[in-house]
C-alpha cells in the first residue's frame, strides 16, 4: 500500500476506491500486470493472485482449456478465462455442464485471484479504468467490463484453482469476514455439497418438472 501515491490514485480510482486501503492495493497489481502485459508485448498472461492453490494438473488442464478456446471459431481477440472457484458458485448458474468442454460462456466473472486473459483484454480494462476510473473492487470492476461486451469472459470448469482466504487455509488481508477457525469446515462442507449433492439434487428437480 505504501506505493499507492496520489498520482496513481488520481489516475486509476474514484471514489470510494481512491484512498490508501487494501482493496485499492489489490486492484493496483492487477492494473500493473495489464500495464506489463502490453509494455513487454505480451499476446496473453496468466493472473495469479498470491494467496492461489493450484490443481496439481494445473498447466496440463489450463493447456487443455487454451487449445479449445483456440479452437473455436469466431474467436473474440479480448478473451478471458476464470480459472477459480473461490465463491463455491455453481456452473448450472450460467451452463449445462457438457461432455469433453472446459469452458462456458458468462456474463460475470467468480473472483479475481485466478485467471487467464488476452492482451486486448488488458487494454480494455485500463481504457475503462482510465476513463471512467474504478470506483468497485477488482472483481466487480470487471464485471463492468464483461457486462459492456469488450472482454468475452468463459468460466473454467471444472475450477482448477481457488484462493487459500476464500478456503479457510489462513486469514485475508482485505476482508474481515474471511477469519476464524470454522471458516476451513464450512468451505469443506459447502464445497462438498456444490460437487457431489447439487448435481443429484438439479437432476432429481429437472425430471421432477
């Protein structure tokens, strides 16, 4: 935080995301890897936030995901892929879980500390943070832009990566409510029952319909 001058603040926020605080922080090093990616000339990057578990066939499954993104015809150049899922957020949401596919389409994103994208993409997040400055955290600042139509964002499933703050491996930095000890059973619980007792319960409710 201690890098957050005025200037940088002036240039990128509004308020209320235009004061010293974590949140703030945490979206500036993401800004950063954008400014990188198109400094270096970079076609595309990987995100990694530093609180990230990664699957242990993580590169073998992100390889799988790239080559079908690749493959699809009428491809967007500003393409982004959620990688995580740290909000536990079901894939019927948005999708039919499909045979042999990694990636759907979605209109908003999970959370931000895992993800994949185009160097259009990272453009367009700074065009509109430089004309109309971020006033959300990072999660929800791009939901703005996913929502607008300039980044085509997919969701990874099946998730490949999640954040050890959301997980109750340790504590967040940033927010409050991802503290205690019961934090890691109730991840475990939730997760189990999105995996394995969801799927059941939407088949049982769709033949029942």
């Amino acid at each position: 935080m201690k890098d957050l001058t005025p200037e940088w603040l002036d240039q990128w926020f509004g308020p209320p995301m235009n004061v010293v605080q974590p949140r703030t922080s945490c979206c500036s090093k993401h800004l950063v890897a954008y400014q990188r990616m198109i400094r270096d000339g970079w076609n595309d990057a990987l995100v990694l936030e530093d609180d990230m578990f990664l699957s242990e066939d993580f590169v073998e499954e992100l390889n799988l995901s790239l080559k079908e993104l690749r493959s699809r015809p009428g491809l967007a150049e500003a393409a982004y892929i959620s990688l995580e899922n740290s909000g536990l957020r079901p894939l019927n949401k948005i999708a039919t879980e499909e045979p042999g596919v990694t990636l759907y389409r979605a209109s908003k994103g999970r959370d931000t500390g895992a993800y994949w994208l185009t160097r259009a993409s990272a453009e367009r997040f700074l065009e509109r943070a430089t004309t109309a400055k971020i006033r959300e955290s990072t999660p929800f600042f791009q939901n703005i832009v996913f929502e607008s139509g300039a980044v085509e964002l997919f969701w990874r499933h099946p998730a490949i990566a999640e954040q050890g703050s959301h997980s109750g491996k340790f504590d967040s930095l940033v927010t409050e409510h991802r503290r205690g000890l019961m934090r890691r059973p109730r991840w475990l619980a939730r997760k189990a029952f999105q995996l394995y007792l969801r799927p059941i319960l939407d088949r049982l409710f769709s033949f029942a319909r």
